[in-house]
C-alpha cells in the first residue's frame, strides 16, 4: 500500500475519481460522433453489421470520455477506479477500452484501482488473480532470446511506418496486463478465494481492496448478522482482512490487504479504523451517496492518512450541472466543459476533505 499512500502524500490529496461511465453520463456529442462514424464508415465499405460496428465506435467514446477526464484531474488526484462492469457492458470492446484506460492512467502517473470485486477458490482464483499479476504465460517464457530480438525489432519498424502512431496507435495495441495497482475483492468465499489475490500482490508490488463494510442500503442484510459472540458478520470480515495481511505491512504501517469501508456508516467505520490499525480504507459512498466529509474523516487515523475517498458521479457527470453545457456546441466545446467541471468538482472534494481532516 505504501505506493498509494506516497502518491497521496504527493497530492495532498486522498480522493480518487471513479470512472464508471454510462450512456446517460456521456454528453450527446460524443453518441452522435460515435453515430456519424458508424454511418460513414459502412459507406466507406466496412463490411461489419450496424451494431457491431456501432459497440466498437461507442467503446471508443468511453474511452475518449476517460481520457478527457484523467486529462483534467491527473494533477489534482492521486488515483482513479474504473468500474469493471460499466465497460463489460459493452462487451468485447468495452474490456478493450477498460484496459486502453487503465494503461492510459498509469502513463499519466496515476495509480489505478481496478473495481472489479471478483470472488471465486482454487484456479478460478487464481486466474483472476492475473489483474494483478499479469499474462499467464508470457512470450519471453517459451522464445529464444533471438526470437523476442526478432519480434520486437519488427514491431518497431512497423510502428515507424504507420501515420499517426504516436497519436492514435497505441489506443489500438492489444497488452498482455490489465494495467492495474490494486483490485477489489468479495470476500465471501473465505480465505481461499482471496490467498491468491495476497499472493499475486506480494509478487507484483499491488495492492487488494477486500469489501467489508459496503454503502450500499441493502448490505445490513448479511453484514449487520449477529454472530454467536454477539459480533456482526463485518467485524469478523474486519478481522480476517487484518490477519490476511498481517505479512506485507509496509513501511507506511498499512498491508497490501486494504478494506471497503462506506461513507454511509460512519460509525461503524470509526470503530473498524480503531479495530484495522493495520488496513488502508477504501471509502466509496461520498457525495451522490450521501456520506459527507465529516463522515470519512473518522475513517482516517490519527495522521490523517489511513484511507481515501470515492467520487464517481459527483465527478465525471459534474459537467450535467453546468450552465455552459448545451447540445449544440461541437464534440470538442462539449469536452472541454466535461474537463473543467470534473476538475472544479475534483478541487472541490479535495478541499472538503482537507478542511473536515484539519478539524
């Protein structure tokens, strides 16, 4: 975890922007755009079927979506969490511009928390544990040292001859990682759905987020059980992610196994950050949810480090409540405005958490 909290420090800032783009967060510019070059590139001869062809040009809207928002915010925040599910919705395309996002973080210093909370045992999890870890089998494990020369001296040239690379190639470059720092985790399976994970981040300099205490209304229907002791289900969740990282505390005095912790509980959050001394919070629910400032802070430890809040909607679809917002402007008006009301929004919630941490 130390990476995440250095890149806090750096900022002075423990916010992260969630990138969980949807069609009605998306301004009609880039719908239309993504239109206009379904229906001009079939008559140009693109030999594909309407909605095929229309899941790719759209995919790609995410992506310039995300990319217009990293660009706006990447000097204010210290992390972004693209939503796995948002990009899965789109299918194929949508994985492709799920990847093409994080890599697109990461180039631009970001650290990237991939919110996909996969939950599985044996070598189910361990497959997913590849997020973090990467390619399975990778070209140099079964190439001779001249073949790896070969190829890659190839993938150069060719690269130099075609127009535009540098601008446009790399969109297009399938990778063999997810470009991920950390995960999300469910951990309902017990420890062996969530060893492989551990293990794949000790190896890899990563980090997993495991859901302890989530925002979501209807979460009291399991995690709020009274155990026989007369503790909830997520207390003893609490103390299992404790122990799970027990082994890879860094030098901030937070493990690799962090914890997702609510904004709308805070005060079962103040009581796990007293019960977790050793476990960095993961807060979603600020802002759109309803947690306040002055809830997360007491999710913090006597510091002020400890944790780092959530804000997706409240971010990337701050552009909807501006005024200077109308459909008629062109793509590249409509995504300027996206840029400056994400980062305004991304300044504000900077400043509100600082002001309730000094209090």
């Amino acid at each position: 975890m130390d990476r995440l909290i250095d890149a806090i420090a750096a900022k002075n800032n423990p916010s992260v922007v969630g990138l969980d783009p949807k069609p009605a967060l998306l301004p009609k510019q880039l719908i239309d755009h993504a239109r206009e070059a379904t229906v001009s590139e079939s008559e140009m001869g693109n030999p594909m079927e309407a909605e095929a062809a229309w899941s790719i040009n759209f995919a790609a809207m995410y992506l310039k979506f995300n990319t217009t928002i990293i660009d706006a915010v990447k000097d204010i925040v210290p992390a972004v969490k693209p939503q796995i599910a948002m990009y899965e919705a789109l299918g194929e395309a949508g994985l492709w511009m799920y990847a093409r996002t994080c890599k697109y973080a990461q180039d631009n210093g970001l650290y990237v928390l991939g919110d996909v909370k996969r939950g599985d045992i044996g070598s189910t999890a361990e497959a997913y544990a590849h997020h973090l870890s990467g390619f399975p089998l990778r070209f140099a494990d079964v190439a001779s040292e001249d073949e790896i020369e070969n190829v890659q001296r190839n993938a150069a040239a060719l690269a130099a001859d075609v127009e535009d690379y540098d601008e446009n190639g790399d969109e297009f470059q399938f990778g063999s990682e997810w470009y991920e720092d950390a995960v999300t985790v469910n951990p309902y399976l017990g420890t062996d759905g969530i060893t492989p994970f551990i293990d794949a981040a000790k190896a890899s300099d990563k980090d997993v987020f495991i859901l302890v205490r989530t925002s979501n209304p209807s979460s009291s229907e399991i995690q709020e059980l009274e155990l026989k002791d007369g503790g909830r289900v997520y207390e003893h969740v609490a103390d299992l992610v404790e122990q799970w990282g027990s082994d890879t505390i860094g030098e901030h005095g937070y493990s690799r196994a962090g914890a997702v912790v609510g904004a709308t509980h805070p005060e079962e959050g103040a009581q796990l950050r007293e019960r977790m001394p050793h476990t960095f919070f993961l807060v979603p629910g600020y802002g759109a949810q309803g947690g306040t400032a002055a809830d997360v802070a007491r999710m913090f430890d006597g510091n002020g480090s400890g944790a780092i809040v959530n804000s997706s909607r409240g971010i990337i679809g701050a552009w909807k409540k501006n005024p200077a917002y109308n459909e008629d402007l062109d793509l590249d008006e409509a995504l300027q405005i996206v840029g400056e009301s994400a980062r305004e929004a991304a300044e504000r919630m900077r400043d509100d958490l600082d002001s309730a941490l000094q209090h």
